[in-house]
C-alpha cells in the first residue's frame, strides 16, 4: 500500500551516499529542473520524472524563479527507490518506489532542509500572517492548526505570508506561498463561522 503523506515526515527517510559513478548516472536521470524563488534565494530541484516536477511547480505556483540557482536539490526515483540530495555523500533515501505526490513531498522538505542548513537565512515551523506594520508567526506542530487559524484571519483582514514556514533573511520576514492544503475539519470549522465576503470562501467551498 502506498503511504499517505500524513503518515511520513523528512524523519522518515534513510541517509546514505552515493559512489561518482551512480552518482553521475542518477543526475542524468532527472533532467525536469523546477526553481523557487524564496526571497533573494534561488533553489532549483531536479527530477528524474516530469510528472512530478509539473506537480512540484503547480505547488509553488506563486513562487517560481528564473534566476541562476543558489541551491540544486536532486530527486530521482529509480530502481524501486527514491534518492533526495545536495551533496552525494548525504543522501536521503525513502526505500520503495514513491508516488508522485511523496516524491513532491519529500523533494520540498530535503529542499527547504538543504536550504536552511547551508544558507543564513533562519526557517521557523509556523505560519505567519500580517497586519500593517506587524507580523504574527503561529507555531505549532503539524496538525496544531496553523493553516485553519491563519486562513481565518485572512478573512478577518489579515495577508497571509506563509501557513507553513517562516523564512527570515537580515531579519526581515519573507512570503513562503506555498500551495495550501485545508484539512477536512478545518474547513468545515471555518465557514461554520459564517460568511465573510472574502474569496477565500470561494475556494474553501471548492
């Protein structure tokens, strides 16, 4: 049975390396590079299927670069496998044949993880919403309900930054507008609350 994304986390995956040699062979394999911009950084992640990479661009939509690359991420799924690098001598590897929508999954994490481990920018687990001048980061652990309370207070007239990472670059908060995925309860329990006239209701309708 394939897992459900809510079942696995970036804890879930093994690490290994990669020898030059297999090293070479699986980069050619992934020639559908897609590249997000996250403030004034760049990160392209290379996939070894384009389904996956059109998935994996229709998530950061918003966020889409064209600028050189700070970061390359590989994610490549052969051999029975899937293998998620910056660096062949670090590779996380999830150890069955992956569907698309895990191998988008993981390629986010380990990009944002590389990203974060090698840049100077600071990531923090939160959403984060604003209101004039000011910046509120909701934290919590996954299924906290971050998503559900920022997206109600975007339609109480606050603008979402991110519901899911806050990125700091020289101290100043940057949008992280990932696609956003409204769970069942949270849904129900914000238009529960009533009509706000926002397009938000639209698509939480939908």
């Amino acid at each position: 049975m394939v897992p459900n994304v809510r079942s696995v986390s970036f804890a879930s995956l093994d690490e290994t390396c990669l020898s030059p040699s297999r090293t070479a062979a699986y980069m050619a394999c992934a020639p559908h590079a897609v590249a997000i911009e996250v403030g004034r950084s760049t990160i392209a992640v290379r996939f070894s299927r384009a389904s996956a990479a059109a998935a994996f661009a229709e998530r950061f939509a918003d966020m889409l670069g064209h600028q050189a690359p700070d970061v390359v991420i590989y994610a490549v799924a052969l051999d029975g496998a899937a293998y998620f690098w910056l660096s062949p001598d670090r590779v996380r590897r999830w150890p069955e044949d992956p569907s698309d929508e895990l191998l988008v999954f993981f390629a986010d994490n380990v990009a944002m993880h590389e990203y974060l481990s090698t840049s100077t920018d600071v990531g923090i687990h939160a959403a984060v919403i604003a209101k004039g001048s000011r910046l509120v980061a909701l934290l919590g652990c996954s299924t906290a309900g971050k998503t559900t309370t920022a997206i109600a207070a975007v339609r109480n007239g606050f603008a979402l930054y991110s519901d899911e990472r806050c990125i700091l670059q020289d101290g100043r908060v940057v949008p992280f507008l990932r696609a956003i995925t409204v769970r069942e309860g949270g849904r129900s329990a914000i238009l529960a609350a009533g009509p706000s006239g926002c397009a938000v209701d639209d698509r939480l309708r939908e």
